[in-house]
C-alpha cells in the first residue's frame, strides 16, 4: 500500500506542478522547451525503473521496463492521431496544451479502471491470457492493414453523433469547452478535440493494457509503466508534431511488436510460466520500434513530410475519390 500512495502523491504533485507553475498561462510550447520535458519524464520513469530493481528486485525492474518501453512506443500511435485531429479542427497552438492536459487526465483515470479490471480478469481466469493473447495478435494484423489509409473524419460516427445531439459553436471562444448563449449551452470545438481525444485513449487502451499484462500481472508494475508512458505524452507530442508525419514505417513496426506480444501470452499460458523471458520481450521490442523508426527517417530524408495515415476510432478510410478532391483542394 506504501508503494501505491507514495506513487500517486507523486504524480499528483507533477500534474500540480505542470498546470500550476509551468503552463499556468495559456501559450505556444516551444520545441526546446517540449525537447527537455520529455526527456525529463523519461529520465524519471529510468530512475523510477532503477529504484524497483534496487527495491523490488532484478525481475520487477525489467518488467516495469519492458512494460514502459512498450507503452511509451504505442503512444506515439495516440501522437499520430493528436496531429489529425488539431489540423482537422484548426486548434489554435496556444490552447493545444490545455486539451492534451485535461485528455492526459482523463486518460489516467480511465487507465486505471481498464487495468484493474484487466488484472482482476487474468488472475481470476488463467485462460483469459488465450484470449487476449489472440486479441493482440488480431489487432496487430488489422493495425498493419489500415496503417497506410487516410481517415475521413468528415464521416466519423462519434462527431456525426455529437453534433446531432448537441449544440455546438461555429468557431473558438478562448479557452474554454462550453459557452452559455441566449441562456443555452453550446460546446465549443476545443471540446469536440477533448472528447475525440478521450475517446481515442479508451480504443487505444483497449489494445494496449493487454499488451502490458502479457508482460506483468502485477497491478503496480501495470499501472506505473501505464502513468509514466502518459505523462510525457504531452511533451512528447509537441516534440515530435513537426517530424511524426516521417515516422512511416513506425506503424508497422508497432504492429509487429502487438503480434510478437500476443504470441508470448499465448506461449507463456500455454507451456507455463515465463516460456518467453521478459528480457527477450524487451529486446525484441526495441529492434522493431528503433529500427522502423531509423528505416523511417532514413527514407524520408530530404522529402516533404506527408500527412500522418493510420485509423482514428470510429472514422472511415477516404476512398480513391474523396484523396483526389483532397489533393486538388
């Protein structure tokens, strides 16, 4: 119990921190600055690794940094996504950060849900780990299918939903998410990112709390390697917004690392215990993301960076029409 109170007290006060000192004003985020935040969060969560494996022990170490790895690589799929939805809505840069802090909060708290009911699951019902062993492996495959595609969030069934249900204003009123006007409440387009923000969170989740367990069934090491990987998303995507769009192989790679994870969950049930050692987990993880990533920036040099493709939750693909009406606009 120590472990989990000194842990959130701890997150508690970089979140107070981040909104109550750092980013108490609304403005842009530069590069330099966004560069050092994250490095900052990484350095924490190595240092946070460093004190399980001197307090918990070598095993717990490398699952928390196994888990991390994986987590901090599947969110720059949510990156991806960030940049399709702040250049589809036109988001004013100075508020882009206030969307990602409340989304990252959200995201936290739903997290945290997802995962305790994803340990309880698994550790009630071994054979549970077939199942998502299989889910892993099916959504790695279906991620390698729509990794090349252009969402047409025009038609995306959440915001078609929303806007039909609700008011919303044409244009941006500040900072905030809702307005009163003539006595009614409008939502604002800052909130319509929020709630696709969310929402992709929840989706993505799905795919990659599963991803951890096949690593750890040990609600903590889950939970941790999930808030770190979350933290930094914020300052990760203001790093990485302008040179994302060149990660093309990235997705691929991503793909890849969710079949190799479902396989191991599998195996591991299947022939017990630790059948596949987290430590060959670990390596085989960081061959694929680091080399799709070099392949990427390799093969992109020079060339003008392209608009990110992938899925966005509950948007269609654009068909060969819709790219060309795009493309001549």
């Amino acid at each position: 119990m120590g472990w989990w109170i000194g842990f959130n007290l701890f997150v508690l006060a970089l979140l107070a921190f981040d909104l109550g000192i750092l980013h108490r004003k609304e403005r842009d985020i530069k590069l330099g600055e966004a560069l050092w935040l994250s490095l900052a969060y990484i350095v924490l969560a190595l240092a946070f690794g460093a004190i399980l494996f001197w307090l918990r022990g070598k095993q717990d170490g490398f699952d928390f940094l196994t888990g991390y790895l994986i987590e901090k690589s599947l969110s720059i799929d949510n990156i991806f996504v960030i940049v399709l939805l702040f250049t589809y809505f036109s988001v004013p840069t100075q508020f882009q950060h206030r969307v990602l802090f409340w989304g990252i909060l959200g995201a936290l708290i739903m997290r945290g849900v997802l995962i305790f009911a994803g340990v309880q699951l698994i550790q009630r019902f071994a054979w549970m780990a077939v199942l998502f062993g299989v889910f892993l492996v099916v959504t790695g495959i279906k991620m390698l299918v729509v990794a090349h595609q252009r969402p047409n969030l025009d038609d995306n069934i959440v915001l078609r939903a929303f806007r039909r249900r609700f008011r919303v204003t044409e244009g941006y009123h500040g900072k905030h998410f809702f307005i009163r006007r003539d006595g009614l409440l409008f939502a604002t387009p800052l909130f319509l990112v929020l709630m696709m923000v969310e929402f992709t969170d929840l989706v993505f989740a799905v795919d990659s709390i599963p991803a951890i367990i096949a690593i750890t069934t040990d609600p903590f090491i889950v939970y941790t390697s999930n808030v770190f990987a979350i933290l930094g998303l914020r300052a990760l995507y203001f790093a990485l917004a302008g040179i994302v769009p060149r990660f093309v192989y990235l997705k691929y790679g991503l793909s890849l690392v969710l079949v190799v994870i479902g396989f191991k969950m599998i195996a591991n049930y299947l022939y017990g215990g630790k059948f596949v050692p987290t430590e060959l987990a670990l390596l085989i993880t960081s061959v694929l993301v680091g080399g799709s990533i070099a392949l990427s920036l390799l093969r992109t040099r020079g060339a003008s960076p392209a608009p990110p493709t992938g899925w966005v939750p509950g948007s269609p693909a654009r068909t060969a029409t819709e790219e060309k009406r795009s493309g001549s606009e």
